[in-house]
C-alpha cells in the first residue's frame, strides 16, 4: 500500500534512517509553493494548496549519502554554516558531537578566502543550511576549491552546490531533525555505534526573525482580501 501524500510504501517505511512519522510530524517534506526546475527530481507531488512536497525516499536517501561523504574528511576539515537563525542552534549542535567546526554568528565576508583576518578557516568540505542565505559562504568555497553540501528547499537553485539535501529548510523542527540525523549517521560511519542524544536538544529556541513576522503579517493580509474577493 503507498500513501498517496508522500509516496512510500509500508515495506518502503522500514528501511528509513527514522520512523516516517518523524519526518512528517515534522514537516521535513513539506516545501514551499515556489519551486525551481533544479529541485524537481526530488518533488513527489504539488498539493492543492500549492505547497510542493518532497519524496521522503529522497530526502533519506540523500541524508545516507551525505553522511558518507562527510565522514570521509577529518572532523577538523568540516565546516557548517548557517545565517539562517533557526539552522543556528542544530548545526552548532551537529558541529558540537560530530566534532566539526561552526560559524556560531553571521558568516563574515573573506571567513575562507582572506587569512588576514580573525575568522578566516581553511575546511575541506563546507555544509551549509540554506543556498539562499549562506551564498557568500557558497561563493567563497568555490573560489577556493572546496566541496559544499547543502540542505535545499523546494526554491534552491544548484549553482555551485555539489551535494543536494532536499529538505524544508525554514522550520526549526526540520532543521534539528535533519542535523540530528546527519549526527548520528556520521558518528556511526565513523563506528561510533551509540548516539544517545534526543533530538529537541537540537531544536532552536531562537524567536521568529521581524522581517519574518513582518512577511507572515503580509501574507495573512492578503489571503484575507482574496478570501472577501471571492465572496462577492
């Protein structure tokens, strides 16, 4: 039997990293209503409310290969990024039991390509939250030959990303699921068998950002005027 709102089959559902309810309580699949022709081939459907929705077997599929890749480098050579604020306090935590390093503020302009400066790092593989907000990030690996894995949302276009994570990157219970999963399944590819930590420990308590209140506000004006408009 498949469930039509995902596409994964019971038998399907056992062979994931976690339980399927997991993702899906936590909404880790579900997209935005923009999406992009680059991250179509991990979309399983659009809804009709317009909010794409990822392939779960995608998403876990792609966590497996991730954490391989990453564990290849040495925890010193990894370096995670993360300018969105709800990616701040998983990927800290991830940096934190994996053993990798962390850009815990806003990534400064010259961090990997300028060694004049206080935070410059020299990592071998950058993993990053959101194309969107860590594109200086993006920008300077490429200029000096390193690697980047990044957590995509349904509007991310690919340029200069050499491993995709298609995931809802806005909530603060995706990102910790995500990150957690990426800890523990580096952590076991390295032979570390047992990873007792829960998983809220890696959700953010940060507040919602102004201009995210400020969109949501927009957002809520103009449903109402379309909802009055079809009422007439």
């Amino acid at each position: 039997m498949v469930d039509d709102d995902i596409g994964v089959t019971e038998s399907e559902s056992e062979d994931l990293l976690v339980p399927l309810d997991d993702y899906l309580l936590n909404g880790v699949h579900i997209g935005l209503r923009y999406k992009v022709a680059d991250m179509n081939e991990f979309i399983y459907k659009v809804r009709p409310d317009k909010l794409s929705v990822f392939d779960v077997k995608k998403i876990d599929e792609r966590l497996m290969i991730a954490a391989r890749f990453i564990s290849r480098y040495k925890p010193d050579e990894v370096l995670v990024v993360s300018n969105r604020i709800y990616g701040r306090k998983p990927s800290m935590e991830f940096a934190k039991y994996t053993g990798c390093n962390a850009v815990n503020k806003r990534f400064v302009s010259g961090t990997l390509t300028n060694p004049n400066i206080g935070d410059y790092i020299e990592p071998k593989l950058l993993l990053v939250t959101d194309p969107s907000s860590d594109q200086q990030a993006i920008k300077e690996a490429r200029l000096m030959g390193i690697p980047v894995v990044a957590i995509c949302d349904t509007n991310t276009r690919i340029k200069n990303i050499d491993l995709i994570i298609p995931s809802n990157n806005k909530g603060k219970n995706s990102l910790a699921l995500i990150y957690w999963i990426l800890a523990r399944e580096v952590l076991r590819n390295r032979g570390v068998k047992k990873f007792d930590v829960e998983f809220e420990k890696f959700i953010s308590k940060a507040e919602p950002q102004p201009h995210i209140l400020k969109m949501h506000e927009i957002q809520r004006r103009q449903n109402r005027k379309k909802k009055k408009g079809g009422r007439k």
